[in-house]
C-alpha cells in the first residue's frame, strides 16, 4: 500500500487504511486481525502492532455495545504517519458518547469501564468527536519501526 497525503495535512505523506464492520461481537476479531495485517505490512514494530491491537479491540467493542443503531455499520480508520505515530479512529451512528474521564489504572475501572481505561494507558492521548451521524473515538499511539 502507497502512502498517501492525509487529508487533514496534505504535505505530510501517511499511510491510510480502513474498513467498514457490520454492528457484531465478532466484528471486533475480524477488526482485529486486519489492523494487524495491515500494520505489520507497513512495517511497524511488534510493540506499536500489538498496543494497535488492543486499542482497536476495546474501540471496536465500545461501538458495537454502546453505539448500536440498527442496519448502520461501525468504521475504523488508521493512519500511520512519517513521524511514527499511528491514529485509530471509530466511528459508530450512536449518540452516547464514552465518559469524559476514566480511571488512570485499568485495574481501577468497574468491569464496564475497563475499555477506555486501557485505550488511555496505551495510546498518548485519545477523545471523541461528533459526526453529522454518531460519533468518531480517536487514539493516537507512538509506533517504532
């Protein structure tokens, strides 16, 4: 796959992927595998690849629990740009956002909350932005090659 300019900053080259996953559990393994396969394939390290993974699993899962519209589908898009740093973004029809804050240590976190709580310890930094339908939940993550 050929990087390509990200729409958000056009002079900065980065390799851009996504798919779009029916509103399933097993979505998120199939989710899973492919963010996988496609990191791995741009060359990022082990470490980035598996912390990548984990952020997608928890996201992915967060949308088909909580961002549930029936006959919409749930989105993933990842970005892997020039300075190593990999975005993951989550988009769903629902309108209940995540909460503003979550426990430091996931270990902290009620059973129902552990998610966002594990995406906040592996990624720098992660939010939520609304769409014209639903909701997008962004991590950005530090990758090595």
């Amino acid at each position: 796959m050929k990087p390509e300019s990200d729409e958000t900053s056009p002079a900065v080259a980065s390799f851009v992927w996504w798919r779009r996953y029916p509103s399933t559990p097993r979505s998120v393994t199939v989710a899973r595998h492919h963010v996988v396969d496609v990191l791995t394939e741009w060359g990022v390290g082990e470490d980035g690849v598996a912390s990548a993974e984990l952020v997608v699993s928890e996201l992915v899962t967060n949308a088909v629990r909580h961002g549930l519209v029936p006959g919409r589908l749930v989105e993933l898009r990842v970005t892997y740009d020039l300075a190593k740093m990999l975005t993951v973004e989550v988009s769903d029809a629902g309108d209940r956002w995540p909460p503003a804050t979550v426990p430091e240590d996931p270990g902290d976190a009620a059973e129902s909350g552990r998610g966002l709580a594990l995406v906040a310890a592996f990624s720098d930094g992660w939010g939520v932005r609304d769409r014209e339908v639903g909701k997008t939940v962004w991590a950005h993550l530090r990758a090595w090659e």
